[in-house]
C-alpha cells in the first residue's frame, strides 16, 4: 500500500537565512529584549560600583 503526495512543493531559490543560516539582523529582532536587559544589568553594575567606591572614599 503506497500513499502519493498530491501537491508537492515547487521550488524556490533559498532565503538569505536559508542559505546561511544565520543573519545579524535577524537575530537582533528576535532577541532585542534579552539585548536590552543585557545593557541595563551591565549599566546597573557599573553605577553600582561608581557608588561604592565613592561612598568609600570618605
């Protein structure tokens, strides 16, 4: 018993993320938020640590 697929796909030239399989832009809209806590955490460590060593100074 054999089944036959009715409607096959035509081909198509391949996407640039096709081809390579990886783009930058691509990436950085699928993953602008994990980017942007990214930039707060590290802006947050060094105001942290500005902090720090100006409360220590005294």
């Amino acid at each position: 018993m054999s089944f036959q697929q009715e409607h096959l796909p035509k081909d198509r030239p391949a996407t640039e993320r096709q081809e390579y399989g990886f783009s930058l832009m691509d990436f950085l809209e699928d993953q602008w938020i994990y980017i942007l806590a990214i930039i707060v955490l590290v802006a947050l460590f060094f105001y942290a640590r500005h902090a720090w060593d100006k409360r220590n100074k005294r």
